[in-house]
C-alpha cells in the first residue's frame, strides 16, 4: 500500500473520463488500497482513481478519515439513480488544495454501485455523504467542482491557479 501523488487542477488525467471496471484482480486491490492510504494521508474525506492518475471508475469516501473502520466506502462504477431535495455548503478538493466555495447539490443521494468484490451494493447518502457522492462521481466524469460554480466564482479561482502556476507554485 503506497501514498501517492494526487493530480491537481490542471492535470489532464482529471478532464479524462474514467473506465468501467471489469476485473476484479489484484492490481483492483492494489489500486483501492493505494487510494484509502492516499486519502487518508492528504488527509481528505474523498478520492477518485483519476486523481492518482488511473482512468478507472473508482471513488473512496470516509467522513471519519481513518478513525471508524466502518465509515470507509469503496464504489465501483457507481452511478447515481435519485436524487433529493437541495443544500447549500461550502466544497473544496483535494486536486484543488487551498480553495473552497459554496456549492449547491442534492441533500439527499442514491447510489448503485459494485463493492471491491463485484458484488452489487446501494445506498442513500444524506448531507455531507451525499454531496462527497456527486463529488467523486463527478470527478470519475472528468468533472471538477469549480465547474459547477457561477461564473465569476469560478473565473476567481481558475486566475489564482494561473498565477500560481505562473510562479511555480502549483
Ligand atoms: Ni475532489
């Protein structure tokens, strides 16, 4: 099990979106457990395969970040099937450190999805879970948060990117 890189805003591997997957062998297991290590680390509460650069839908969430072995969720190809209601909280993303928004998304979200052994799962998650749900779906669709912001939130933090990027700071 290894910490890996996470890509940041900018990283092509994150526009990409991500492959279904269809084997569950080991490099399955391997990729899962370097990804629950890699999170834990950064530390954060998500992560998706595209962050550490592997186009395989695959996410991780755990809102207790390591504390209660069984708040740790892993989903295989999830897809998201209903959705309720609407919140309004702030977001930020590991592939985007440093910057959070406001955001809007559903308070209440169902998820199919495939465990680490193939096997069929759903779940609702409600509050923080469903929002790190559409999260992390989204990125498995090459998507960022910020591309959900208003326009000029967005162009905000994509001209503070530039400039760190511009002074080597990103
Ligand atoms: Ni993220």
């Amino acid at each position: 099990m290894s910490v890996l890189p996470i890509r940041k805003f900018g990283d092509e591997e994150l526009r990409r979106r991500t492959e279904p997957v269809t084997s569950f062998d080991a490099s399955l297991q391997k990729l899962i457990d370097d990804m629950v290590d890699t999170m834990h680390a950064a530390p954060g509460i998500g992560l998706a395969a595209n962050q550490i650069g592997v186009s395989k839908r695959v996410a991780v969430i755990d809102l207790s970040v390591g504390k209660r072995p069984g708040e740790l969720h892993v989903l295989v190809n999830p897809q998201i099937d209903a959705v309720e209601g609407k919140m309004t909280e702030d977001e930020g993303c590991l592939s985007v450190p440093d910057f959070t928004e406001t955001l809007v998304r559903p308070e209440r979200v169902h998820v199919r999805f495939l465990d680490r052994n193939g096997e069929p799962r759903e779940m609702w998650g409600e509050g923080l879970m469903a929002r790190a749900m559409s999260h992390e779906i989204d990125h498995l669709d090459g998507q960022l948060f910020v591309d959900r912001l208003r326009g000029f939130k967005r162009d905000r933090i994509v001209r503070k990117i530039q400039k760190l990027a511009k002074a080597g700071m990103w």
